[in-house]
C-alpha cells in the first residue's frame, strides 16, 4: 500500500486532524497562562466533579430501581447525596457562567465554547427537572402537575409529558445524561483546543 | 492590504507573557476528593425530603366530601382537567401568546374524557355490583339531555354533600343514577380501588401516571397539602421542594415572573412566562453575537478584579 493511499484513509486523515487541533500537551497541560490566577477558575473543574458525583450517584441509585429510596436506609442516603451533588453542581455551573460572562470568555474565537456551555446549562436544568418529577414521591406529584401547565401552554406538553412517570425517567436516566456529558464534552475540549481566554486588552495596548 | 480593525468585544490579545505550571490531573481529583466530601456532610447533616406520594385512597380516607365534589365536577365538565382544552381534551382554547394559540394547534395528544376515564370505566370495572351495573345501564342508556339534567340537578345540591356511616349523603335530588355512581365511585376511592384503575386503564403494566395525577390535582386536597408546605404558585411554587430544602433553586427567574405585574394576574400567564424564558435564553445563548450585550464585561470591569494580579503587573 502506498503512502498517499495510507494518507487518503479515513482514519489517517481524522488522526491528523485531531492530533493537529489538540495535541497531546493542549489535552493534558503541564503550564497555563499566568493571568490563570483567580479563584472564579474554581468553579469550572467543581462543576465537572459534581457532574462525576451526581452521575455516580445516580448509577448506585439505578442498580435498585426508582422506588428502593423509599424504603431503604442507604438508599436514602445515596438519594441525599445525588440530592446535594446535583445542589454542588448548579451553584458551581451558575458561579462559572457568571465569571465566564464577566470575564468576556467568548473572545478570540470561543463563541462555540460560551454555547455549547450555555446549551449544557439548559440541558442540565431539564435533567435536574425530569428528576424532580420522577422522585414518586409527593414533591413529584406537586412539581409535575404544576409545571404540566407551562409546558401545556406552549404546545410542548403534547410531547413531552410531565406526568409520564416512564417517560420523565427515561429521560432523567437516559436522554439528558447522555447530552449533559456529550456537552461538557464536547465544551472542556474546546476549552483545551482554544485555551483560557486572555485578559481584555488595555487601551494603550489597542492602540499599539 | 490594511490590517483588520482590533474589536475589544470580538478579538483576544494574543498572550505573550509567562506561564506557570499547572497539574490538571491533580487538579481534577482534588475537585472531586473535595466536592465529594462537601456532598458527604451535606447529606449526611440535611439528608434529603421524602413526604409519601399522596393517593386518591388517601384522599378519599381524609376527605371524602371533597373526592365526592371532585368527582361531580368531573361528570359536569366544570373540573380544571374536564375544561382545559389542549393536550387533554377539546373543551377550552387554552391559553395564547398573542394570536398564537400554541396548545390548541397542537391539538390533543394525550386524550382525557373525565366523564369515562375517571368515573363510567373504573366504575364498570368493580365486580359484582348488580346495583351499580344497573344505575350504569340507566346512565349509559339515557339521552345526553337526560345525563345533563341530572347532572345539573345533583351539582346544584353537591355543596350540601356530607358523608355519613361511610356513605355519600346528598340531600333528595332528582338525579337518576348520579348518587349512587359518586357513592360508590368513593367507596372504591377509599378502598384504592381507584388508584389501580386510573393507572392500569391502558393495560397491566404501566408507567403513565397522568389521569390519577389529573384527578388529584383537580381536587382542593392536593393544593391545600401544598399549601401548608409553601408549594403554591404565589410561594414561588415549583422551585421549591417540601421542607427546608434549596430545591430547583437555579429556577428563580422562571418563577420570579410569575410573582410580578402583568404575569402574576395575566390568563396566559404561562405562555407568556415561557415565552420571555425563551428570548431570554436564546439571549444567552447568542449574548457573543450581539453588540452592546457583549460589551457589557468589558464596560462594567468586574474583570479586572478577577485579573487583578495580571492588571497590576
């Protein structure tokens, strides 16, 4: 086989490609700018241990289906931690949207990187929702039949059923995990890819 | 060829000064040895609320007057469920955003008919009731004009109902079979007869809550247990959770609409409210693409704090 058949491969052109944007020191970095010094950077690597917390939380809670909470000791206990993980996870997610907006974080060519974090905050406020709603208990029973009347109101609800247990799981267990971590994903490698974003540019410096 | 233009909104300044060095392995498990052990006191010293679901057997059991009101408002058609129109049924318009009528162009999805789904099919589903199934064969039989009538005749006598020796007692009304299907349609509410039969309407398995969730909502039980729990809507509704718990805290824009002028006492408070919600979000999401929001960080200089060490060198 020849070198340019080789090169002419699928697989051969997607590995360059991959290697040629994130490099192996853009994955995994050694150093950082040193304008990299502020606690507001915190709130980026919380948000994604809460998001491992709650998944794995999540999956404890999975193994004995959606009632074993209700009657079990430890059971309840793990609910309490997905409960606070998923707490951790949006005062995290909310800190880090807000210091990433003041900080003007979609200069320099990050536009993809503010929406599709942007896009991952919505999705996880549906996850956390269809949570809520699939808790078969009386809080579900009160979310759901409130908030079957907006969605209801916007035509939506004749998809996407509240009250649906089954459907409300599958999507809290399924669907909107899968997209949360597609997302964040998909976001902390275009974090990698461009970098953190620099400091705005003084005047004198624009003027340069 | 002219250099292109600096845009302090759009462009970065390239970084041309030092770096220093960053473990982001260590850096991640801290975070997660840290977060971890944040979760493990919280649950540990707050746990998590977990008040038992509420079932029409429970609220027939505790208020059956109620269930018996509930029920009749269902056969007369004045429930919330039997009037709301879209997904449920055809009897409202719904509400509208402007001249969009957004749920009844949608039409209906999720067919519920109060008069059979809650009262007529759970009822002929209860064995060995030749009383019953007689009153049903009047029922069935009678002319729409007839069903109406007595009807009405029961619902104008439904706030005198009282509920005496386990029985619905309504005052002498001429309204055919009506008594007896709400009498025994509360005997088999308090049984939890009816639970079973709203949920299992559509075959033995099931996962589909929405037609006992329906009912119960359409009842005041429900609420007035929301109520004491600070759930309404003018509590901040749903956000919250039972106790003292953040619950959906991160929806508080959402809610806050529905607190003020002129959603708080609007018809189409909902449309409109997920409307707003909508360009707001999209707002969000576009906030790169769009002049004057995306000068905001930079007009505002909270940035400089958070880059404070990297301003004052």
């Amino acid at each position: 086989m020849s070198t340019t058949e080789i090169d002419r491969q699928w697989t051969t052109r997607l590995r360059k490609r991959v290697a040629g944007k994130l490099p192996p020191e853009k994955l995994l970095p050694d150093t950082q700018p040193a304008y990299v010094a502020s606690w507001i950077y915190v709130f980026g690597v919380t948000t994604l241990a809460a998001l491992s917390i709650v998944i794995a939380t999540g999956c404890i809670l999975a193994i004995r289906g959606p009632e074993w909470w209700h009657g079990s000791y430890i059971g309840h206990f793990v609910n309490s931690l997905h409960l606070w993980s998923v707490e951790i996870f949006f005062f995290a997610m909310i800190v880090h949207l807000w210091g990433k907006f003041f900080m003007g974080a979609w200069r320099g060519g990050r536009t993809m990187t503010w929406m599709t974090g942007c896009v991952t905050f919505f999705a996880s406020i549906l996850a956390g929702f269809t949570g809520y709603v699939s808790q078969t208990n009386f809080d579900s029973q009160w979310i759901s039949t409130q908030a079957k009347d907006g969605i209801n109101a916007t035509g939506g609800g004749a998809y996407f059923n509240v009250l649906n247990l089954g459907q409300m799981l599958m999507w809290h267990i399924v669907l909107l995990p899968i997209a949360a971590i597609a997302l964040t994903a998909i976001h902390v490698i275009l974090v990698r890819i461009k970098g953190v974003v620099p400091p705005y540019a003084e005047d004198s410096e624009i003027a340069q | 060829m002219s250099k292109k233009a600096f845009r302090p909104d759009v462009d970065a300044p390239e970084w041309k000064g030092g770096h220093a060095p960053y473990d982001i392995i260590k850096e991640g498990t801290i975070a997660i040895v840290v977060v971890g052990l944040l979760t493990i006191i919280l649950a540990t010293f707050f746990g998590s609320p977990d008040e038992h679901a509420v079932t029409v057997r429970t609220w027939s059991n505790a208020d059956p007057v109620d269930f018996a009101q509930t029920a009749i408002s269902e056969l007369n058609g004045t429930s919330t469920t039997a009037s709301y129109g879209a997904p449920y049924n055809t009897a409202g318009d719904g509400q509208q955003l402007g001249p969009l009528k957004l749920a009844k162009w949608v039409g209906v999805r999720i067919p519920v008919n109060t008069v059979n789904d809650f009262i007529i099919k759970p009822l002929k589903s209860l064995p060995n009731e030749p009383t019953l199934d007689q009153n049903l064969a009047t029922w069935t039989s009678a002319s729409s004009a007839q069903q109406t009538t007595w009807v009405n005749n029961y619902s104008k006598a439904a706030s005198k109902l009282t509920f005496s020796n386990g029985h619905v007692v309504v005052p002498s009304t001429n309204a055919g079979p009506v008594p007896v299907m709400i009498d025994d349609l509360t005997q088999m509410a308090r049984s939890g007869a009816l639970d079973q039969a709203l949920v299992t309407g559509g075959g033995y398995y099931a996962t589909d809550y929405t037609k006992p969730l329906l009912f119960l909502a359409d009842s005041g039980y429900l609420a007035n247990l929301a109520d004491k729990q600070h759930l309404t809507g003018s509590q901040w509704g749903m956000m919250n959770e039972t106790g003292q718990y953040p619950g959906q805290a991160w929806l508080w824009l959402y809610t806050f609409w529905y607190q003020v002028a002129p959603f708080n006492t609007s018809a189409n408070a909902d449309v409109q409210v997920w409307g707003l919600m909508m360009v707001l979000s999209v707002g969000l999401l576009l906030l790169p693409l769009i002049p004057g929001l995306r000068a905001i960080p930079r007009k505002v200089k909270v940035y400089r704090i958070i880059w404070r060490e990297h301003y004052r060198s």
